[in-house]
C-alpha cells in the first residue's frame, strides 16, 4: 500500500518582493514664477509636488499641460539657480508607477 505524503502548506505570511520601479530625470526649465519639467514619457499628476526652490520655497500649485509636460506655480519669483526633488513624492508618477528622481538638479 502507498503511503500519501501530506501536502506541504503555503506560508500565507509570506512577504512578496517589492517591485522596482524606473527613476525620471525631466529637462527643468524655469521662468519666474513658473518651473516647467518636460518628460520622455506620460506622466500622472496628483497633488502639488514638493519640489523646493534653490531660495528654499514650495510650490503653491501645479498642472498638466499635456502627457510628458507639467508646470509647478509657486507664489513668488526670483533667480534660482538649481532645484531640489525629494524621495518619493507621490504627486508626480509616471504612468507605469516610476517617481522623479531625487535629488538637486539644475535648472536652465
């Protein structure tokens, strides 16, 4: 007579791998008080992005202009000389789920 071996169970806690997703540098190009990203790809825009100014401001708004183009507002002007993106802002993603890139970038 066969012996019937238990079937082995799931481990139901297991934890799945988180997927990784793309970084997005977009060409920046500001003209006061107006901070254009222009991107390869299209993009979702949900919220204001916190992307600060190189005098240290945020933005008051932002919006879609088309896919790949999105424009920040912010309340005053000034000359800026670069921009600083943070971690993971949840306002601009592109549409397969990839976040800006962060860091401090220059801006023309």
């Amino acid at each position: 007579m066969a012996t019937m071996r238990p079937r082995p169970r799931r481990n139901r806690n297991r934890r799945k791998g988180r997927a990784v997703f793309e970084t997005l540098t977009p060409a920046y190009s500001y003209a006061t008080p107006v901070l254009t990203l222009t991107f390869t790809q299209a993009m979702r825009l949900s919220g204001t992005p916190q992307i600060a100014l190189s005098t240290g401001e945020l933005p008051a708004s932002a919006a879609k202009i088309s896919d790949t183009v999105i424009e920040v507002t912010y309340a005053t002007g000034g000359v800026i000389t670069d921009v600083t993106v943070p971690q993971n802002d949840k306002a601009i993603k592109s549409t397969t789920g990839g976040y800006l890139a962060p860091g401090t970038f220059p801006v023309s």
